[in-house]
C-alpha cells in the first residue's frame, strides 16, 4: 500500500514520541520547456514533443493521469513537471506518475480537500504554526507566506506529526486545485508554481536538535518532491542569520541540487524591501517584513478555510457523480463562485466558456 506518510518518518515519530527571480524563473526547467512547447507547437517531431508524446502515451497505458491532479485542466504541463523532476528520463517519469496515482488512490487524496482538523487543534495550528496565503507575485504565483522563526513544537501537544503532514496534504491539494486556477484564470496562461516568503526571526538553533521537526520537514520534502514536483517558482528567504545557515547545511541535503538556486536571500531594511518589490506588489509584501501597513488584514489561511467550507458543500452535493465533475465543479467555483460561467476539458489547456464567447485560460 502508498502509505500517506512513509513507514520511516512513522518509524521516527515512534522513536522521537518520548525524547526532549524573474530572470532565474525565465530560465528555469519548467519555463524553458514551456517556450520550447509554445515556440515548436506545429513541430511534432521536436525532442521535448517526442518525449512528452511517449509518456503521455505510456500513462495512457498505465490507466491515465489522475483527473484530480491535473493542475488547471492542462494535461501537458502536468506531464512535462513529472518529466522536468525526472530529468527528461521517460520510463522515470512513468513510474513515479504511476506511484503517485496509487498513493492518491490509496489514501484518497482526491477527497482530501473536503478534510479538515477540528477547530480546536486549528486554534493550536495558528498559535503555533502562523503562517497564510498572501496574494500573488507579479507573475501570477500564489505566494505562501510562512513566519517559520516563531514556530513553536508545542504543537505536538495537540496535533500528531501524522495530522501535521496531512495538514501540508492538505494545502498542496488547496493550491493545486483551487489557487492555481484562480492565477491561471487571472493571467490567461497555466499557473503551477508557489512562491514562498519564510520569515526566519526568532528562529533558535535547538531546531537542529527538534528531531519530531527535523522529521516532519524531511517528510513533507519526500511527499512534495514524489507527488507535487516541480511546483515551486522562488523561495525568499527573510531575516536569516548565522542560524539558518547552519540548519540550512543539515537540511539542504533533502532538496535537489536544482532547487537550490531558487532561494533567494533578502537582505536587511530597505534594501531588502527593494529587492522584494521587484518581484511582489507592494500590497502583497505582508506588513511584519516592511509592507504597507494593513497588508496583513487579508488573512489568507481564514479565506482559505472558508473555501475548504465551500468545497465541502460542493462534495456533499456531487451525490455519486464522478471525480471528473467534483473536479470541474471546485475549479468552476474556484475562478468564478457566482457561476457565470461553464467550463470544458481539453487536453493541453482549459477553456471557460462565458455563455456567449470563449476565452483561453
């Protein structure tokens, strides 16, 4: 069986329960891909098409790419992440598609959405945990804005590690199937990528000797990395000190080489805030790193739980009606909740259909 969590990051949770851009973006795998499938759309027998048209073809075999996972209605981009995460090694990438399709099936992931903690442990989670969605950067990725320096493991009191991987399940479910169509249907092109602003103060080197959150990271690097590849634009790393240079040195090891470049360290006062703006409109540069005050009055993790709500109405409303629908119908209410629109699949790019004319997203 696909366990949700691996048996080794169960394994040390039991030993553990009882001790004390834009231009590194334009050249990132996943856009240079994207600007070979954009630019050679009519030449079929270019290497990235046959390479993509093998593995479509083989998954097809395999039973198909789960509908639930396919970010934005866009099979191809979907496929070319997997293919990007494998280094363009086909037969690799089949195999982790098809892994990845029997741990959503095992663990009904497709249904995730509709789970939530209840609200007593999602009281512990904001105390402890603090951390929201923050709007959009200038290129359309959701931004993910997370104050790890003040997270407190006194969670653990409250919430099980297993709760707390689900919990990240959880938002990369929210992401996949509800913030990236809504940026996609904003900027008329595919958005499959997070942005995210870690705020490091108050980070304590003690960390280093946390092992529940040492495996707690490890596990949901795993799980990104087999199941969500290739969803990460930029990370921008604020108020790092001598501190998170040594936990980077134990941490880096779990990421791919080629993720390290997509780190950016932001420097101190103004400079930093500079540097920010070039990438991130003003109004979405929270307010406790040098935004405008009153940016963080839009608490994205209270929008976020009120759409979980939404969508679990959605699911006790599909009845026995097909992935495929529940899947249309949260995407249809994800970029348009007043349904003034209908939506069709097609295989490399969605299109909503706004009653009288077409529009491609």
């Amino acid at each position: 069986m696909a366990e949700l969590v691996s048996p080794d990051f169960l394994k040390e949770v039991e030993k553990c329960s009882g001790s004390k851009q834009q231009e590194d973006n334009y050249n990132s795998p996943l856009a240079s891909a994207c600007r070979v499938l954009s630019a050679r759309r009519n030449e079929k027998d270019s290497k990235l098409h046959q390479l993509l048209k093998r593995l479509k073809e083989g998954v097809e075999e395999d039973g198909g790419f789960p509908i639930c996972a396919i970010v934005n209605g866009d099979l191809d981009r979907s496929l070319l992440r997997f293919l990007i995460a494998a280094e363009f090694d086909v037969d690799l990438a089949r195999e982790r598609i098809s892994s990845m399709k029997k741990w959503r099936e095992e663990n009904d992931i497709d249904h995730m959405l509709r789970w939530i903690l209840p609200d007593e442990k999602l009281a512990a989670l904001k105390r402890c945990m603090p951390s929201s969605y923050h709007g959009f950067d200038k290129e359309g990725h959701p931004i993910h804005f997370e104050q790890t320096g003040r997270f407190r493991w006194g969670i653990l009191k409250h919430c099980s590690a297993e709760e707390l991987v689900k919990i990240h399940i959880l938002a990369q479910e929210y992401q996949s199937r509800v913030l990236f169509p809504r940026a996609s249907a904003m900027k008329g092109y595919t958005v499959d990528k997070m942005a995210n602003i870690l705020d490091l103060k108050g980070l304590n080197i003690g960390v280093l000797s946390n092992l529940h959150a040492l495996n707690i990271f490890k596990e949901v690097q795993r799980i990104d990395q087999l199941y969500y590849p290739e969803m990460l634009s930029t990370t921008y790393i604020v108020n790092a000190g001598f501190v998170f240079r040594a936990v980077w040195n134990v941490l880096k090891v779990v990421f791919p080489a080629k993720d390290h470049k997509k780190l950016k360290m932001v420097p101190r006062g103004e400079k930093g805030l500079k540097m920010l703006r070039e990438f991130i409109p003003e109004e979405h540069i929270p307010e406790s790193i040098g935004g405008n005050p009153g940016s963080e009055a839009r608490n994205g993790q209270a929008k976020m739980l009120e759409d979980l709500k939404e969508i679990r109405s959605l699911f006790s409303h599909s009845g026995d009606k097909s992935d495929k629908y529940i899947q249309k119908s949260i995407r249809i209410w994800s970029i348009d909740p007043e349904r003034k629109l209908k939506l069709e699949y097609s295989e490399s790019e969605t299109v909503l259909t706004d009653l009288c004319k077409k529009i491609n997203v």
